[in-house]
C-alpha cells in the first residue's frame, strides 16, 4: 500500500511524527501536499460530507483516512512492527503518545501563550513568562516522566529492546528542544541522560539517518511549533 500523508508543506509541525514512522518502516508514501495542488487537494478532502478530518495531519491509506497524530501512529504502529504485540503493550504506547501531544501543546505555548490567532510580537511578555515557567515546572515534569521510565524498564528503548513510534516522538522532541532552547537545553539535558542516549540511537537508524540527510526533512523554521526566539532562551 502507499499512503497518502496530508500536511502542511513548508513545516514539520504535528506531521513530522508521522513522517519519522513511515521512514523507520520504509513504507512507500507521498507526502501530497509538497507537491503540484497538493494543498489544494488536502482542503478538499476537509471540506468532504461524511467524516472528514479536522485539520492536518492526515493520512490515506486506502479506503480509510485517519486523522490526528496519535491514531495515525496507533494505526501504523500495528501495521509496521512499530508497536508491542499485545492489545494492553499498543494502548500504552498510544498512551505515551497522547501524553508527548499535550507536551507538544505546551512547547507551542510557549510563544503563543495568548492564542494563535496573535503574532508572536503581540505577545512577547506574557512569552517570555510562559517560556520560564515551562522550564521550571513542566519541562522537569514531563521529561522527567519519561526519563524514569527509560531508567526503570532498562531496555535500549522505552518499551524493551525493540524500538516503538514512541521513540520516535521522543527523538523528535529532544531534536526540537535543541532548536528552539538551545541554551536552556544544553543545561537541562545534564539531567536526561537516558533520553539523550535515546535520541543518539534513533538518529544512527539507518533509515533515520537517511531521512535526516535528504531533503524530505524539512528544517526547522518560524512558523512551526519548535520556534528560536532568543529572547526566550535566557
């Protein structure tokens, strides 16, 4: 089957984790808005009667169309190896995963605190308060969470010795913070050894690496949820 990945084209925002499962799987896909009409084809599909998504992330595969990024990973965890066995092993790791979206929520707000309809610049102190205290209180509570349990399963990834989607979000979380917190990061990661040993082993993946050297991964950038304000990082 190839899929149909429905995103918007000049970010990585929510849809890069699913961009990194399907390459960790090698499965054959389009990401359709990046090409001619592509965008266009993605608000069609929005606009449909029936069931159609909310907003992108979206992906295609055959007759189904699954949106939000957790159930899409639900969906391809099971399909590609990319997911424990076991019915109660797969809900722990969509469990996982609703857990790194709100974290994902959080990193947004950090510069639109008053809501994304504002720019950045409408906004600049309730930001940079939002950015403090999400480095005392809710990076620690988070990273935290997921750093014990790397600890205390012992495993190369965080459900055993196979690696899981979860991995993946979690490369990609420590990958964004590097962007957009440089400073704060370096700092904080004295305290995340594990999850920094975890990020080193999924980006030496061989299909990883491939991904993260061609010209599929988009980079980093202003408009996506991982932003560099420097002001922020102090």
């Amino acid at each position: 089957m190839k899929y149909e990945l429905y995103y918007w084209p000049t970010i990585q925002g929510r849809g890069e984790y699913v961009r990194l499962a399907l390459e960790e799987a090698g499965a054959d896909y389009a990401d359709v808005a990046r090409g001619a009409r592509g965008t266009a084809a993605m608000m069609k599909m929005m606009a449909q009667r029936g069931t159609p998504p909310f907003a992108p992330p979206f992906l295609k595969a055959g007759k189904l169309v699954i949106g939000q990024t957790a159930s899409i990973l639900l969906y391809l965890g099971a399909r590609h190896g990319l997911a424990p066995k076991t019915e109660a092993g797969r809900l722990w790791v969509h469990q996982l995963q609703l857990t790194v979206t709100d974290f994902v929520l959080e990193v947004h707000d950090t510069h639109h605190p008053l809501g994304p309809s504002l720019y950045y610049e409408d906004q600049r102190g309730a930001a940079k308060a939002r950015t403090d205290e999400f480095w005392k209180e809710r990076v620690p509570k988070y990273l935290g969470y997921f750093e014990k349990l790397l600890r205390d399963n012992g495993g190369a990834y965080l459900t055993g010795r196979r690696i899981a989607y979860i991995d993946l979000s979690l490369f990609q979380i420590v990958e964004g913070l590097r962007y957009a917190f440089p400073k704060r990061m370096k700092a904080f990661e004295r305290r995340m050894s594990g999850l920094v040993e975890l990020h080193d082993r999924v980006a030496a993946r061989p299909n990883i690496r491939a991904y993260l050297a061609s010209d599929r991964r988009i980079p980093f950038n202003e408009d996506g949820i991982f932003r560099r304000y420097p002001e922020l990082d102090k």
